[in-house]
C-alpha cells in the first residue's frame, strides 16, 4: 500500500474485524492512533444461542444449495430478513460515534473516520469456526447439493458525512477507497476455500439500499460466480478457437472502432460495451493485463481515481430534468461491479474490470426484468450502446 | 385442438396475424363468425418509412448483438421506448371494440372477445420480410456479431374486462387459455429459424408491467435463452455422468422427499424447487417427458386448468395484510414463465415445466436485484423453499 495511508486492524465487540484506512492527519502519520475497543455490549456473534425452550445450541450460518437445473449455487441467508432499512438519520449504523450520537446502534467506535471497513453484522456469506465446509446431499437426495455459505461479507464506507456520496469526494479520497479495495482482495483472496473477491456499490434507492449513508460491499465468495464462470468459458473457447486473448482483443476493437469510447487514459479505457444490456451502462478496463485491484501501479491507481469520479459525474448527467423551474440533472441508481480474476487455475483467463450500470431509463422510468430477463436470461434492451456512448460523450467533462 | 375451443385468423389493418380462440357460444359452435377486417387507418408496418427530408427508406427491424463476454445474445428493440405506458381506462387497446368505445386506439376489431392472440405492435423480435437473416460483424470488428432479431411477440389477452384476472376465471376459460398457448406453440416453432417459444405473463405494476389489461406474452426467440441453454447443458452433464434424465430425476427426487410439494395431480406436481432463489417460487411440471404445450394430452390440460388457477389463489393468499381495519390478502406481483424445449438436437434434454415467481418479499417490500445478482449472477435468497412451501401449502385450497 502506498504509504499516504495507514491502515488500522482491530476488532468489533461482537468479534468482527474492523480496519481503518486513514488519509488525514492526525492518524495518516501515526501521531494519533485510532480507538481500538469497542463499548457496546454485543454478544460475540459465534456463541451459542437460546431457542424457545431455553437450551444452548450452536449457532448456524447462512447455506447454499447447488441448483440442479442450471449448475448455479443459490445462497440461503434467511437471517438477513431482519437487517436495518433505510433507518432515520439519528440511527444512521455507519456515522462516527461523535459527542452526542446514538452510539448504541452504530458500527464505528471512533469520532470521525477516513474511510473503514469491517465485516458485515448480517452477512450473506459467512463461515462459522469450526463448521467443517463439505458438500452434502439435501433431503438424502444426491440430485441436491447442500454447503455452508462459507464466504465472508464486508461494509466498506466510503467517509463519515451521510448527505457526502463517492461522486462528491476528491481524488485523493477515491484514492483511499482503491487501497481499501486492494487491500481486501489481497486479504480475502488468501482465505482458505475462497474463490472470488468483489467490490460492488449499490447506490441508490430505486434499487432497493437499505442504508443511505455512503458505502459499498465487498463479497469473498467460496464458489465462481456465474457471470465469472461464463466469461471464464468465453475466454477459454476464445483462446481455442483464435490463439488470442478475449479481454485484450475487445478493447482493442473498441479503441479501433472508436465509437463508443467515453475516456482514453495512459492506463484506461472508458467505453459503452459494444453489447451493452442496460439502459445505462460502462465498462472501465485497463490496458495492462491485470488481475485484481491490488495487482494495480501505483500511477494506475492514481489514474483510476480520476476516471472513476468523471465516470459517476457522467453518469449524473445522463438525464436533464427541470426541478422547480430550474435545470438541473437526476443522480442516478446504479451498481458498480468489480469483475476480479478467481483463485486457481481459471485466473490467466479473466482480466481485471468495472461495470457500472443503471437502472434508469429515463426520469420517472426504470427498466424492469421482465419474463425474458428474469425467466430466461434473455435481455431485451430499449436503446442502443452508441445513444448511451453520444450521451455520455456529450456530459462527460475531463 | 379439442373441439370446444374455435380459432379464427385474421389479419389487422397494418398485416399483423390476429387469432380469436372461442370458447362461448355463439362464436364456438360457428353460429356467427367473428369480425375479419380492421378498419383502422393503419399503415402496413413493412412499407417504407420516410426520414426527416421526406426520402422513402426501408423500415428496419429490431437487432441482437452477441456479447462476446458472455456468449448471449443482447437484443436492441429502440422503438419500444415509445411503446404504450399505463394508458387511462379508455384508452386500453386491449379492450374490445365496444359501442362508444375509443376504438381507434385499440387493437381488438370485434364488439366481445373469449381469448385472442396477435402480433405484438411493439416487437422486440421481429422478421422484416426479405431481410436476410444473417450475422455479421459489428464495426467490422470480428469480436462481435450481429443479426437481425428476427423472431416474433405477440400478445394473449386472457379476456375482454380489465378488471378480471387470470386468476378470476374459471377453469373452462383457463382451458382457453392453454389450448391457446399450446396451438401458438407449435404454429412458431415451425417458422423457419426461430429456435424456441416461450409462453409468459408479467403481472403487477411493481415488476414494470405497461398495461393492466389482462395479458400474456409470447416470444418466440431466434436463438436459445441463457437459462434453457443452462439447463441443457446441466442435462447433457447429468445423463453423461448417471445415465439418467436430469428432469425426471429432479422430479422423483422431490416426491420422495416430499418437503417443498404444495400440490400432486395425477399428472402434475406442483411445489417449490430445491434450490429457490426468489421470494416466492413455484415449479409445475407434468410427470409425463413431454417437450412442450402442445404435446399435452386432453386429460393433462384439463388438470393444469384446474392446478393453474389454484397455484394462482394462493400466491395470492401469501401475504396477509390489513387495510381499512379488515383483514385481506396482498394480490402479489409475479412473472408466469413456460420452458419448453428448443427446436432441434437439444430438444430432447428438456422438459416442459412452469416457473412462477415474485419479488414480494414482505408487504411493502420487494426484492431487489443488487450487485451479486445483477452483477455477479450470484443470488441470494432471503427466505428457505421449506419456509415458502409451509405457507402455500398452509393457503392452498384444493
């Protein structure tokens, strides 16, 4: 890690783990050190619990079943039904526990904060110590796989200030943030039985966030997700059938055809995919062959900082719309997605990059999946990658 | 076709293919015939269309794009941003053309309908007749392909109120209904190049459905969809590594089991899959391999009226709710979708079945698509198939 940041481990009371990354003083040069404890009276989240009758049994973690139809793991994290939604601002979880504030309910024992991370109080994935991670038959059926959802889920916030999005933030923060996500790849690509690391955002309530303040989540999966597995196997026949690689031709066609580039950096390219799916959508590569985040130069990361900000303020240009009588622009819903090479043999195949889509189809209207989405995978999109590319371009300020 | 039903085809005044399914008398029995002209001023929707300096070009059809990450087929269908949205009772162009009706708005020639079909005015797939269909290069870029999107939509209006439901019928027109998808069925799997039809309803505002005029939608796709090749993959696997049939397997395995059935006929089962992954979900599939509607016996339609509407009732049950201080049910949103088999070699890997599923998760919650599942195609499942098949079978009415 560039030395502008200081990370800080410790753990939450319930026993999660928690980091600071620190970019101001007085914590980036050591002089202050961050508040290592955490007051609140939570149970360590592995201890047994009670049921109905009063007797102690060991406490389970989430599962996923293998579908037999489509070869795709299904997680089951029922648990998370009761996670916090969308709670008032003086029950925000993710605000610094500052003089006066409702600590009780929140997750950051410090006053203030760079930017933290810390594993998630209600995670999708999650391994319980000491549950042996084995496949088994559900219902004594062997055409039904049954596992322990055996991954590890974490918050990522991206500052302190609730009303202060990523889109707001200077370059210097963004910066913080990749050495946050670059961090916890490398980490959480070193557990044992994980398979894939990513860092997404879901921003936006049109796409169901249940917490406002600023953030994003990073999943370590046990297993290679399906869109992971399906550029893996386009890559491989690719590779079969050309000699080449799939990741560097794409981008170099579309820095041939030119049409749909949004932004050319040294390190990067910005551009609309050439079969995009959304009614918003980009996709930012770099020009090196690179694998994960934390695989980055120092000078790639710099320059991503950058980029990433001019792409999310693209973004929330995208749609004019009049409020009050004035012109103004709508701050879009999107998800960020970063697709990372797995772990194993399959990693020389993938090469590191973001997609960024939107929901939005235009102001008052979002694009729903319908039967041929979400029935059969088969997407119908309403505008064509050149419009969004024309509109970007238009937007787009360097 | 049984005999109790009656098609008559048509055409309207722009060349679409129009089709009334007749179960009532005094259309059945051919006592009076239907309507067989349009007298709207519409033009042929194949003729040329003339550009801003008024010059004659041919009018072009909806496109697809291969993605060269994933390997599917991305359709891009422009005109339908235009198409009709939410219109006033007066302006639905499903309804028929009723006495003082607005019917120059509406798409129904005749005075009364049982159950029509016709060709969607807003297709995403659609044949320009002597456009040849081939695929090319995009951008003269060999990483991707394009082709015309030529298969057809058409549209299945259930009734002629808008305020009755599928789920209001009665088992004799959902009879009607079935004998409807399975004739469209067969006549679009003959047309040369389409690969596979796919009979499906969206329901419910929530999940972005345009006109609440009861309706289903038939697609017939010139390519194979993400999740049927999936599951012909996943069968091809299953015979190779067992010797046996993925389907029947899956089947026989959740009888035995006997957790998740809500319903058994003798030639249906009805229950909710192993491995779920929306809020609620339920397959129904016929004990019989059969590959589509309408290889469906007599004896099997009429069963699947009846279980059709029952499993309807009682998604409808799901969610109890309170309004104006009576208890009453929460009338869920859900996409209704039909897999068949594709035409050709693969055919003989699949088997017909039914998937019902809603985003509801909650009264006053839905489930979202966030950065695993519409990222990652990672889905996470909020809730368990034992815990949604409790409270169907609790509200299931024979």
């Amino acid at each position: 890690m560039a030395a502008r940041v200081r990370k800080t481990a410790t753990k939450l009371a319930d026993g999660r783990d928690f980091f600071y990354f620190d970019d101001s003083e007085p914590y980036v040069s050591g002089e202050k050190t961050r508040r290592l404890d955490d007051p609140r009276p939570l149970q360590n989240r592995f201890a047994p619990v009670k049921d109905e009758d009063g007797n102690e049994k060991p406490v389970t973690g989430p599962t996923m079943r293998l579908d037999p139809l489509t070869g795709e793991w299904v997680v089951i994290a029922t648990h998370r039904m009761n996670r916090t939604f969308l709670p008032p601002a003086d029950a925000n979880p993710l605000a610094p526990a500052r003089p006066g504030a409702a600590y009780q309910d929140g997750e950051i024992p410090d006053t203030d904060y760079d930017v933290v991370v810390f594993e998630n109080r209600f995670p999708s994935l999650m391994q319980i110590p000491g549950e042996p991670v084995e496949v088994s038959d559900l219902d004594g059926q062997s055409v039904w796989k049954v596992a322990p959802a055996a991954g590890r889920c974490e918050v990522i916030c991206f500052g302190p200030d609730l009303n202060r999005n990523l889109v707001d933030m200077g370059p210097s923060r963004m910066r913080t943030v990749i050495e946050a996500w670059a961090d916890r790849t490398r980490e959480l690509e070193r557990i044992e039985g994980i398979k894939q690391v990513f860092c997404f955002e879901n921003h936006g309530e049109a796409i169901g966030v249940t917490l406002h303040h600023p953030h994003g989540q990073i999943y370590a999966y046990p297993y290679i997700t399906p869109r992971t597995a399906s550029m893996i196997r386009q890559a491989r026949q690719y590779r079969e059938n050309t000699g080449g690689d799939l990741f560097n031709d794409v981008l170099a066609a579309e820095l041939r055809s030119g049409r749909r580039i949004v932004d050319e950096s040294e390190h990067w390219v910005l551009y609309v995919p050439a079969a995009s799916r959304w009614p918003i959508e980009m996709h930012l590569m770099p020009k090196r062959d690179v694998k994960a985040l934390y695989e980055l130069t120092d000078e790639e990361r710099e320059e991503l900082a950058h980029l990433y900000l001019r792409m999310l303020k693209a973004g929330n240009k995208f749609f004019e719309i009049e409020e009050g009588g004035q012109k103004t622009y709508l701050e879009i819903p999107y998800v960020m997605s970063w697709h990372q090479a797995p772990v194993g043999e399959e990693r020389e195949l993938m090469r590191l990059h973001m997609q960024l889509h939107s929901i939005q189809r235009a102001p008052g209207k979002l694009k729903y999946l319908g039967g041929s989405e979400s029935g059969m995978g088969a997407w119908i999109s309403d505008t064509t990658p050149e419009k969004i590319a024309d509109r970007l371009r238009e937007v787009y300020e360097k």
